[in-house]
C-alpha cells in the first residue's frame, strides 16, 4: 500500500512532467507565432508580386481556364509523373554517360583533325565546287544526250576489260 507520501510524490512527479510539456508546447507555439510574423511580410509581398503578373493575363485568362487546367493536371497525374521519372532518368543516365560521351567527343575531333591535316575537307569542297559547277553548267537536254551514250561507253569499257581478260587467260 502506497503511504500519502508515496501518493504525493507521484504526482507531484506527473504534474512537473505536465509542466514541462505545458512549457515545450507554449514554446513551440512562440515558435509558430515568431515564423508567422517573419512569413507574413514575404507572402504579402509575393501575393502583390503575383496579382501584378496576373493582371497582365487577365483579359485573356479566366477563372474557367484556370479550372480547365486543373482539372487537366488531376486527371494526368500518372502521366505527368512517369515524365518526370523519364526526365529523372535521362538526366542520371546523362550524368552516368559523361565521361564516356567526353571520351566519344574527344576521339571525334582528333579524327577530324586528322582528317583536316591531310586536306580531306579540302578536297571535298573542291569537289563540291566542280559538282555545282558542272550541273550549273549543264541544261537537261545535254544530260539526256550523256545518258543515251552513257550505255555505248559503259559496253565499250566491258569489251576493252574483258579483250584484257582474255589475253592473260591465253
């Protein structure tokens, strides 16, 4: 059996525990109160911000349309959230495939280079110049008569490959 003591000491026990809870919640409630006053200022501030935008759109922009996009979103969540681990993955991959997509880039511009240094552009501008001049020069009439004899000097270059053939074969 618990002597009056016992009794009184228990709850003088529980009421200092209550004390001390009373005064956590009393100093998170200052808490609330001091974050309150420091936010008030900025969301005033943003909300001016925002009703100034919008007054620019407004003509064009109802509450209707509002609500349309919304709704919209509401009913794509699923999708706008599979974009957005699609893009979450594409930029891991991205990050992962740097170095190896530096590497890429790096050994493709050596390549032109070397290819550079050993007059391959060069030569295919130079190309390219003599292809326009050629087909800037020619009128379709003179490329049908090229094509009518274009048969006759592809059988006179077989006869003189294959008279060549049978020489050796000899």
């Amino acid at each position: 059996m618990m002597t009056q003591e016992m009794q009184l000491a228990e709850i003088n026990r529980k009421l200092d525990v209550l004390l001390e809870r009373s005064e956590d919640m009393e100093m998170r409630v200052q808490m609330i109160e001091d974050l309150k006053d420091d936010l008030m200022p900025v969301l005033n501030e943003m909300t001016m911000v925002a009703i100034d935008e919008l007054q620019e759109v407004s003509s064009a922009f109802t509450m209707e349309d509002f609500f349309r996009l919304v709704k919209k979103v509401a009913m794509n969540t699923r999708t706008l959230e599979e974009m957005l681990d699609r893009a979450m993955a594409t930029n891991e991959f991205l990050t992962d495939a740097q170095p190896m997509l530096n590497d890429v880039t790096l050994s493709v511009v050596e390549q032109l280079e070397g290819m550079q240094q050993k007059g391959y552009f060069g030569f295919f501008a130079a190309a390219g110049q003599a292809l326009d001049n050629a087909f800037s020069n020619t009128k379709k009439s003179d490329l049908d008569a090229m094509a009518s004899n274009l048969s006759a000097v592809f059988e006179g270059i077989q006869a003189f490959t294959n008279a060549g053939n049978n020489k050796e074969g000899n």
